[in-house]
C-alpha cells in the first residue's frame, strides 16, 4: 500500500534524521553521473564530508590496482588540492592522471610507520581548503574510523580510504566494521572482447558492501575515463535491471 | 703550523695534514719540529681568532639541531636528540655534516654517542660514527685514557700505574681512585660511560628573536606546557612583527630543574607570524618530552627568519584562490611537524619515458607546473620497483605470452596489448637498461598487468612484472 500521505510522513521522517545526523548531509552529495548508482545511493551520490572504504578483491589484491583509479576518479572529480597519505612508494602518478587527477592537485605526505599515517589524514580532514584526503591504510580500529568520520562531517572534506594489506592476516583486519559511511569492493573484470587483439577499456566488479540507508549492491562497470567519470557497459546498459523488477514483482 | 708559548718553550699547537705526515705532531717542541722539516712554514697561533671562528662554526651548525656549543679550542657539541629524524637518521645527519665541513675545506671527525662524554671520546680517540643506544661503555671501553679530559699531571700519574685504557680505569676500585687522583677523574669517567649528565649550554646566537619565561614552580603538566608555548609564541610573533620578519624555523629549548635540557624544533613551509599556527606546531612533539621533576625555564627561538611584509588580505569569496593557498601552508607545516619536511611532496613530470625516472618531487608550496605526461599512454596505477622476474611462455618470437608464472602462480593470458618499445634516453647514457617491450596483458581472471621483455626473444630476453592496472 503506498497512498500519499504516508510517502509525505517518510520523506517528512527522512527529512528529520537527515537533520538530527547533521554534518556530512549539508553538503550536497557527489553524483557518480550513471542513474543505476546515484539513484541507489542515498541522496543521490556520494556523501561529501563523509568516510568513505575501498577494498580491492581479485588477482594482486594487495597491489590495489583498480581501488587507486576508482578512489582518484572520485577525487579527481571534486574541485581543489588533495592530500594522498602513503607509507609504501608503489603509487605511479602518471597511472592517476588517466583518471583526470592533475598532478599539480595532489600534495603527497609519506609517513614512515604506518601507526603515523591516521593521525596524518586527521589533520588533512581538519582542512577546510582541501577536496579530499586520500589514505592507504591497513589497521583501521572503529574508534580511530569514527574519529575520521568525524573530523570529516566537520569541515566536509571527503576522505577516502584504501585498504591495504601484504599478509594475510592483515588482510583479515580488512573485515572488520568501521565507521564509514559506505564500503566498497572493487575487482577486475574481463573487459569487453575487441574484434581485433587488443584490450579494452577496463571493467570492474564494484560491490557497495556496506552503505547507510541503502543495501549492498552490484554493479559491472567500465573504469575512469579521463575525467574520473565511470560508465555503464554498452553491451550491458540496455539490459532491464532485474533486481529492480523482482523487488517490485515481490511488494 | 702554528706555535705557541708555554713558559719559555714553543709548542706546536696545530699541524696540517702535510705537516702530520711529515712526522710532526701537536705538542712537540718547535725546535724539534725545524730539525726533522728544514723549511718548515711557522705561523703564531691567534687562539682569540681561533675561538671567535669556532663560534661563527658553531652559529653555522645551528642549521642541524638547536642545541650546540663551542667546545674549545677544536670541538664543538651538537644535541642531536629529537632532531636526526629529520635527516633520516643519526648516520645519514652525521654523513651530511662531516661532508659539508669537508666541502668547506675543514677536516672534521665526528661520533654520535648517548652521552656528550663518550661522543667527545669516540670523535676524538675512537673511530667516530655512530655508537648505538646501550653500547657506550663498550665502545669507551677501549680507548686510551686521555679520551677522558683529564688533566695532564694526573693523566701521567695514571700512566705510571700502568693504566692506559678507559677499561682499565673503570674497572678499579671506586673509592681508592677518588682518594687518589680527586673527584674529577671520576667525574670524567662517569661522563664517557654515560652515567653522570653533563649539561650542553646552548649558543644562542644574539640577533634570533627569543621569547623566554622562567618560572616561580617547576612545572610538568602537558596541558600548561601547551599554554605557556602558545604565550611565549605571541610574544615572540609581536617581535617579529616589530622587525617585520616572520618565522622559518622555531626551536623550542627546555631546562628541567635537574639541568637537563631539552629541545624541539619544528619548521615552517611558508614563512609565518601566526602564534596560534606556529604553537600548533609544537603540540604533537610536546609529548615527547620527559619533564622529570618539572621545567624551570622555557625559551621559543625563532632560529630562521625571512622578511614578512603585510599582505593585503582578500574578502572571502572575491579572492578564493589566495585563501586556499594560504591554508595550505599551514597544512603542510603540520603534517611537516609530524613527518618532517621532505616527507611532504609533490610530483612533477620529467621528460622522460622510463617508467622509474617519469616523476620528480617538488615541495609541497611549488607553484604549480602546469606540466603533465602524455595522456594517450596506457599506463599502470601501481608499480613494482624493482621489476619481478616472471617466467613466461610467447607463442611467436614478438608475441605477448600466452602464460606466466609470478609468485609461484600460473597465469593464463586472455587478451594483451603491445609491444610498447621503451628505451632509455640517449643522453643519459644508455648503460645498464636496454630497450624493454612492455605489453599490457589480461588474465583470463580478469587481472591487468604490465610486463615487459628486456631483449628480444632471439637474445635471451627475460619477462619482467612491473606493474597493475585498473
């Protein structure tokens, strides 16, 4: 049953949590620019000002090869400097270019221990001027998540944490809850076939794992263009979105 | 050489390296000295010049850490406790610092050691370096004994006994020694091994701006110390202001009621007169600080300064891109505070094609280059430095491989692209590295990787990994 006057009471309920969570909500959020994710993400794309997980699955997981150019699309897209928090130096710059990330934005600080690299996007998250603060993190305790949520609602800087890991317990820790807004797996997928040899654009498996006000979900996507801009396979793009119908079919 | 007068006799008081491998040496009469070099080139000592040189050397090594003292007539200490993170570490500032000396023509031996004592011996009578944490006594243990500072007459007292090495000493008996030969030769040998404190008193140069407080009750709590840092930061940031400089690099000097001393020192990306800003700077390392039984004076030195005129500062909103610049040296002065400065970078492209050598770093506060790497290159996001070996198996000579095996794994080939030929540029000389064929290969899994081929198949070529796509 879906009358009117209970969609008003929901969006009115909405509304009124959306205020009571405060912080990351003023801001408007930042859209993806493909209708399938930004109209299931709540408030139509990612949270500004929010705590926002990446994990890379698949082959050289701990290389996070495709996490880097999703994160730096994300980055790229939002409008001033970014502070890049690294302890190992396997990071190629030009590699982040083909998202859109311009070198001249990026502020680079290489912390020595890896104990020392929260407090460092602490401090970034503590600046107004800056877009986002990228972090290649392996520990990240739900106490020092909430922290960085917090200090992110603060001054709306996005921050964007990488997970990594080279052991695999340290890989483990990668399973543990955080306060972050939303979580994201991303894996390679097979590109599309050329008629000719050669490769294509790229193709990921992007999986919303964990996400405040909206369910886990996945999507096949082709990687950054130059802008930082994803985009929905050709050959899959005209498909129905199952998913969508069954829920309807189901209520 | 120089000489000097000591009673009715001349003494050579400093040789060069030429004349020390002539045979001569310090303490040598200068008679002596002519017989054994006919033409030898004699210079009066000026020791008043000698130790107003030294003071303008020790101003100079100011730049390593703020803590240092002329130790006349040849020495100087420096406290390098709390400041070698900056350098990297104790052996690369102590690297950095001899061979600067060196360029400036002056011959220099250095030690780093826990205790100003044993470093004094070890520069002096040991092999210099770096003697680790907890190996003190080892590394005095052997030396002669005259790396104790000791007078002359009981240092030939002590020769006499047959006691020639600091081992020897030490090992005696403590109360018939102090009986003997006085309290001092105690004194000095619980200095070289580190278990009496010797304070450093500080050169503080007469032209730095200096904000100092002193106080009635020793006090410890980090909470004031953070307060009495932001006060002293105002006074010292109205003193600037008069002089129209600002701040490039503060130290911050403590004196603990047991005369010990501390010091931290932070540095400032863009020059700056901001108290609240520049005291900022200061809180994470506040913590490091031991206060012991609390903190009688504290100093702010403002040991760099550059000229600081006022600025016309934009309205918010018509000057935009002014404000932001602003923030962001502050930003980087804090996370310098925290990592040091050159850990806080940005990259520029270099002209160059070598996937090494493709970025160069530049300060954080560069202006912008405008410069970026060609655009239509497939390039990696993350790279394996150094290459892996990989074993792998092309269907035809210029193929790209149809399966490899990294890290112990097979993987098979689905879709590749290539070869990319990259050689190294003629004007660098085209040692070492040949010309690679790089392919960018998919797995029939899905993962993308860069791999490439150091000489063609019919030379022996061997498959390198070297980086991962998106």
């Amino acid at each position: 049953m879906h009358d009117a006057g209970q969609q008003d009471r929901l969006a009115a309920l909405r509304h009124r949590i959306a205020r009571l969570e405060g912080g990351s909500q003023r801001i408007k959020p930042l859209p993806f620019g493909l209708r399938a994710i930004d109209t299931h993400l709540p408030g139509g794309g990612l949270a500004r000002g929010a705590l926002h997980e990446m994990i890379e699955a698949g082959l050289a997981s701990e290389f996070a090869g495709c996490t880097t150019l999703f994160t730096a699309g994300i980055a790229a897209r939002l409008k001033g400097p970014v502070l890049w928090c690294l302890t190992r130096r396997d990071l190629f710059a030009p590699g982040l270019l083909r998202a859109g990330l311009h070198p001249d934005r990026v502020i680079y600080a290489e912390a020595e221990r890896e104990r020392e690299i929260l407090p460092l996007i602490e401090e970034g998250l503590r600046e107004k001027g800056l877009a986002a603060v990228v972090g290649e993190v392996t520990r990240m305790s739900l106490i020092a998540s909430r922290r960085l949520q917090l200090a992110a609602e603060a001054t709306g800087v996005t921050a964007l944490v990488i997970r990594r890991w080279w052991t695999l317990a340290e890989k483990d820790l990668v399973q543990l809850p955080t306060a972050a807004v939303t979580r994201w797996r991303i894996a390679p997928a097979l590109s599309e076939l050329m008629p000719a040899p050669g490769l294509g654009r790229e193709r990921w498996q992007v999986e919303l794992l964990r996400c405040r006000g909206a369910e886990p979900r996945t999507w096949i996507l082709e990687a950054c263009d130059a802008k930082g801009r994803l985009a929905l396979p050709a050959d899959l793009a005209d498909r129905s979105d199952q998913a969508a119908d069954r829920r309807a079919a189901a209520s | 050489m120089t000489v000097h007068t000591v009673g009715s006799r001349r003494i050579v008081r400093a040789a060069c390296a030429a004349a020390q491998e002539a045979g001569l040496h310090v303490g040598m009469a200068l008679a002596q000295a002519q017989a054994l070099v006919p033409n030898l080139h004699v210079v009066d000592a000026t020791p008043d010049e000698d130790e107003a040189s030294l003071r303008d050397l020790a101003r100079w090594a100011i730049g390593y850490s703020p803590v240092v003292a002329p130790d006349p007539p040849d020495g100087l200490w420096i406290d390098i406790a709390g400041v070698a993170h900056l350098f990297g570490s104790e052996e690369e500032l102590l690297a950095d610092l001899t061979s600067r000396l060196m360029r400036q023509g002056i011959a220099a031996k250095a030690a780093v050691a826990d205790a100003p004592g044993a470093a004094w011996a070890v520069a002096r009578y040991g092999a210099g370096g770096v003697v680790p944490t907890g190996r003190t006594v080892d590394a005095v243990a052997t030396l002669s004994i005259r790396a104790l500072r000791i007078a002359a007459d009981k240092l030939s007292a002590l020769h006499r006994l047959g006691i020639e090495r600091v081992g020897q000493l030490a090992a005696m008996p403590r109360a018939p020694l102090v009986r003997r030969f006085g309290r001092d030769v105690a004194l000095r040998l619980d200095q070289a091994l580190g278990h009496a404190f010797e304070p450093i008193t500080p050169l503080i140069p007469k032209e730095a701006p200096t904000a100092s407080c002193a106080f009635a009750e020793p006090i410890g709590r980090i909470e004031d110390l953070k307060a009495v840092v932001l006060r002293l930061a105002g006074d010292l940031c109205r003193q600037l202001e008069r002089r129209g400089e600002g701040a490039r690099r503060l130290d911050l000097l403590f004196q603990r009621v047991d005369q010990k001393s501390a010091c931290l020192r932070v540095g400032t990306a863009r020059v700056n007169r901001d108290p609240a800003h520049l005291a900022k700077l200061f809180d994470e390392r506040l913590q490091t600080i031991d206060p012991g039984f609390g903190i009688e004076e504290i100093a702010l030195v403002a040991s760099k300064v550059e000229p600081l005129t006022e600025t016309q500062v934009q309205a918010r909103g018509l000057g935009d891109q002014e404000a932001s610049e602003a923030d962001m040296g502050q930003l980087v002065d804090r996370l310098a505070a925290r990592i040091g400065m050159r850990k806080v970078y940005r990259l520029a492209p270099v002209q160059s094609l070598v996937p090494e050598r493709m970025a160069r770093r530049i300060p954080a506060l560069a202006p912008p280059t405008g410069s970026v790497w060609p655009e239509n290159l497939p390039r990696p996001t993350r790279l394996l430095d150094p290459p892996e070996l990989v074993v792998a198996t092309a269907l035809l000579p210029d193929h790209p491989p149809r399966f490899f095996v990294w890290r112990r794994i097979r993987h098979t080939v689905g879709k590749a692209d290539g070869p990319e030929r990259i050689t190294p540029e003629w004007w660098n000389g085209n040692k070492g590295s040949a010309a690679r064929d790089y392919y960018r290969v998919e797995t029939e899994q899905g993962g993308r990787f860069w791999i490439f081929r150091d000489a063609p198949t019919a030379e022996g070529g061997r498959w390198w990994m070297h980086g991962f796509f998106a």
